[in-house]
C-alpha cells in the first residue's frame, strides 16, 4: 500500500450506502467518492494538470457527513491509503485491476469556501475540553493568535473573510 496525502476534486457526489456490521441488527456507513487526485508539474512557465483518478471509501461518521456537506467539484484534502483491486471479469474471464483508496481522513479546502456556519458546543463538551474555560460564544484572545488567518484589526475576523 501507498500513503496518499494531497489535495482532489470530487468528480461527483459522494454516494452513501450502509452495509452489514460486525454484530446482529448493525449497520456501517460508507461512502464511495470518485476523486481526481490533482498533480500540477511546471512546464516553462505553464503548470500541466496531470490528475489521476481513483475510487475512494470512506466509512463510519466521516462517511455520513462527507455525503451529507460534500458534492461534485469540491477540492478536498484526503489522507489514505492507495491500493489496487482485482478481480476477473465475468464476460471475458480476464483478470483486471484498479487503483483503490482506502480514505482515513477528508478535509474540505477552506479556501473554496464562500460561507458557512458553525453549531455551538454542547454545554458537555465545554466541561470535557479544558482549553474551553471560556464560554463558546466568547472570543478568548488568547486562543485567537494561533488563528493563521493574518491581522486581527478590531473587526471580527468573519466580517473581514466576509464570512456569513
């Protein structure tokens, strides 16, 4: 197996199916993605788009939000491991194979985004989470200058991503 990590475009929308589990009367989500795995290579002074395209799973919980949040063209991140499939062709007998990747983590690029919105904490995680002393719809300066998004100038940083 390869270790992927890179960026790829959704080349359609993620499709959910749910399949046996381990125990009686259980059901594991999967998501199946058809990606293009983008490879840019500079030529002169033009970049060549060398995508390689490549079926993807995606299970569990990261399953069921990818299918429900994701959708044709969106530009990703992945983490997962590439492998091939084999099987024989049933009309012709022939062996065949194909890339597979077997997806542990997906990342929306943040940078595709025009808005979003985010669902408040339940008051249990704040009393797990010990970095979050300060009530969710506080803003803690402290925390703020990890935040990689340039300049806080007095204005709320959503106001000045023009995030809604």
């Amino acid at each position: 197996m390869t270790d992927i990590h890179g960026f790829a475009r959704l080349g359609e929308n993620p499709k959910l199916k749910f399949v046996p589990g381990r125990k009686d009367n259980e059901a594991r989500a999967v998501a199946e993605l058809r990606l293009c795995l983008l490879n840019f290579r500079k030529r002169g002074d033009d970049y060549d788009d060398r995508g390689l395209w490549v079926d993807g799973s995606l299970w569990d919980e990261q399953a069921e939000l990818v299918a429900r949040h994701l959708k044709k063209g969106d530009k990703v991140y992945i983490v997962g491991d590439l492998s091939a499939g084999h099987w024989v062709d049933k009309e012709t007998g022939e062996a065949r194979s194909k890339p597979e990747l077997h997806i542990n983590t997906v990342t929306l690029d943040l940078r595709s985004l025009e808005s979003f919105r985010m669902k408040p904490r339940s008051p249990k995680s704040d009393a797990q989470d010990p970095d979050s002393a300060v009530g969710a719809g506080t803003p803690n300066p402290e925390l703020d200058n990890d935040i990689p998004f340039g300049e806080r100038t007095g204005t709320a940083l959503t106001e000045k991503a023009g995030v809604a």
